[in-house]
C-alpha cells in the first residue's frame, strides 16, 4: 500500500472524502463486461477500502475513447472541478484509464496531485506525487501504460499489414479510390463506391482510369510549375466532360502519390511511438499507369514540395508539448529517462530486448541516511535477458546505485516544482 493511502495530506479525516470516478474505454464492445463493469467495480471495491466517508461528485464515462487522446473533455471537466475545489480524490481502475502516453497522463496527474493536492485512488491504493515513493510509482505506471499500449498497437498493426498483404483492403478502412469500383460479395455488383468492407473487392473504373492517364500524362508534360495542379485541371477537362473529373476538394497531388494507379497498392500505418510500417500488394490487375509516367510525376511532385511546400518543424507542430524526458526532469526523476526510450530495456550483454521480471522491493540496505520513512511495497522493476547464456541475465531498473542517488536528493520536490 502506498505511504499515502491512508489519508490526504492536507484533508481531514472527518469530513467526507469528495470524488470523482473515471471510467474509460476504447471501443464500443468494451461498454459492457470486461469494460466499463469491471472497471465500476474494482473502483467501488477500492472506495470500499477507505475508512471515511465518500461523496461522489461526478461520475464519468468515456465510450469508444482512446487512452492516446489529448486533451480530452473528461480530463477538462475534472480539471475544471479541482480549480473550483470540488475534489478531494480522482477514482480509476488504472493509471492507463487516465491515459496511455506517458508524458501527458503523468502530467495530468501532477497537475491534480501537486496544485490541487488531490489524490489518485487506483485498485491498490491512494496516491499523491508529493510523497516521493508514491512519485516514483505513478511514474512508473505511467510509463507502463505506455508501453503495453505500444506493443498491443504494434500487434494490431502487424496484423492488418499482414491482411492487407494478403489483398484485404477492408483492414484499411478507407474509400475507394477515384479510378476504382468494388465488387460486393452478397450483390456482385459493380460501379459502387464508399467504404470498403469485409469481402469487397477492388476492379478498375475504365472511365475514371482515363481520367487518371489524362492526369498523370499532362501533370508530366507540364511539369514542376506552381499552378501545375489548375492547369493539369483545366486540360484534362477539355478532354472530358467535368463530371468525370475528381471532385474539386479532392488534393491532387495526394491522389497523384498512390502507387496503386502503378499496381502496387501500398497501406501505411503511421505509428507515433513506433514510426511508419507499410505493407504494399502486387496487383497487376489495378495498374492504370506505366511505372515509368508515374515515377517521372512523382519526380515532379516532389520539386514541387522543395519549392512550394514548407514543412513546420516539430516545435511549430506542437511548441508546448513536453516528453517524458522533460517531465522526468521537472519533478526530480531524470536519472530514471537516461536513454531515449526509457520503456524499452536491452541487455547489457547481448543487446536482446528483455522480459518483465515482476517487481523489485527498495529493501532497507538501499534506504539513505536521509529518509525516515520508505515504502516496502515493490516500486521499481526488474527485467530478465531471454538468452540464459548471458553472464548477466538480469537487470533491475533503476540499479542500485541509481534508486540510491533519487533517494538520496538534495532537491526537494516543492524546489524542483515551483513556478
């Protein structure tokens, strides 16, 4: 149990505990069962715990919601009713029903924590930041849930990839594309458009794929001109009645980029925490173009973006983000993020990824002279090398050494977060 489960700091135990209850799940069959249900009970459970009072003040439910979602309105509302003074306590099955990016859910919680000095209540106790073990726990956590979060989307990718490989174009979820029709399984009829679902197949729109030439073969004679894409327009209507042209809010240049019209549909997934994956499909029966028209506009479009386009930098894209690294740094834990992707621990021998070990409990002979009272609860984490031939097939993270130099702090946590 953390050092702070038993009361507030600064809430006295006889006037009742104020909460709020967070409920949160990602899709719509979660609602009922393993969702919303099981999180309403062990919340309950854990509000059964306490010895005081409890007054809910709000009970919020988010449906179909992802973890990965920031700001969302449920945060806002809470947010909203601690600066009002209505909350004693936050209620949630797990620090991952707040959040599953590290940098903001952390946030979030310190914001509650430390300005507001409301508590975290999650399965196994009630949490503050301005006790460090409890710190440490929530930032652990925190990271936690990301990191199951990137594995299970690494899955789920892989998996559609590996569908749309196999010539699913469902998984994607998207439209068909200008210069194609599906073929419905249950109707077996052809010219319709809208999204593609499970069983569809993909033929090409004879019509719509002379436009698409007509595109690809002016937009190359043309070339690299600013109003390429107006007068590439205006030509091919000429040609064509304008009714078979692509809608007018239809971009170009995107349309122009799809390797499809070459017979190559490709899908790419674009992950924040783990990058870009695509997989592409041999289909000869799509090509609309010849590879060497397609790649010789390609060429051009991307003249265009050196010349044209201005890409924001990261920082104009988001200037108050802050990472795990800068959050770490600011409440006192930077010597836990000493490497980029914190989540992620390697081998020292082998360089293999390892395995979650379970728990590792900050035993007296790691307690500093300095600090009266340390939890022995298990706080920080320990991982195993998969190869058994490595000399070192465990690490504890953070080390000894390491768990000894955060304990050890001459900074107190009001220094290190004061405005």
């Amino acid at each position: 149990m953390s050092l702070s489960a038993d009361s507030s700091p600064a809430t006295s135990n006889t006037n009742p505990l104020k909460v709020a209850i967070l409920k949160r799940v990602s899709t719509d069959p979660q609602t009922t069962g393993g969702g919303l249900d099981a999180q309403a009970r062990i919340v309950d459970e854990s509000l059964d715990e306490i010895d005081r009072e409890i007054v809910i003040v709000d009970k919020i439910n988010e449906e179909g919601v992802s973890g990965t979602k920031f700001p969302r309105s449920s945060l806002l509302e809470i947010l909203e009713m601690a600066r009002e003074g209505e909350l004693d306590a936050v209620a949630v099955k797990d620090v991952s029903r707040i959040g599953r990016l590290a940098a903001p859910t952390f946030g979030f919680v310190w914001l509650l924590n430390y300005w507001f000095n409301i508590d975290l209540i999650v399965e196994d106790g009630r949490y503050n930041i301005q006790r460090k073990t409890d710190l440490i726990q929530i930032f652990f956590r925190t990271l936690n849930a990301e990191l199951k979060n990137r594995f299970r989307t690494s899955y789920v990718h892989e998996s559609q990839l590996e569908e749309f490989r196999q010539g699913k174009f469902h998984v994607t979820g998207r439209h068909v594309r200008f210069g194609y029709k599906k073929i419905t399984d249950d109707e077996k009829e052809t010219g319709q458009k809208g999204r593609i679902k499970e069983g569809d197949e993909l033929t090409i729109h004879k019509k719509e794929a002379e436009v698409i030439r007509a595109l690809l073969s002016v937009l190359a004679d043309i070339g690299p001109v600013r109003n390429a894409f107006a007068r590439a327009r205006e030509r091919v209507g000429e040609r064509f009645d304008q009714e078979r042209l692509p809608d007018a809010d239809v971009n170009l240049k995107y349309l122009l980029r799809n390797p499809i019209y070459k017979g190559r549909p490709t899908w790419e997934i674009d992950a924040t925490a783990e990058g870009s994956k695509s997989a592409t499909m041999e289909r000869e029966d799509l090509r609309i173009v010849d590879d060497s028209t397609f790649e010789e506009v390609q060429d051009i479009l991307d003249v265009r973006d050196r010349r044209y386009t201005r890409a924001a930098t990261d920082e104009e894209d988001y200037p108050d983000r802050l990472t795990v690294q800068q959050i770490a740094s600011l409440v006192g834990l930077s010597r836990l993020v000493a490497f980029d992707d914190v989540v992620r621990i390697h081998c020292p021998d082998c360089g293999a990824e390892m395995n979650d070990n379970g728990r590792w409990r900050a035993t007296s002979d790691l307690k500093p002279s300095n600090i009266d009272e340390i939890t022995d609860d298990p706080i920080l984490k320990r991982y195993s090398c998969p190869n058994d031939e490595c000399e070192r097939s465990e690490k504890r993270f953070p080390n000894e050494l390491e768990a000894y130099m955060l304990f050890d702090s001459a900074v107190s946590l009001e220094e290190l977060t004061e405005r």
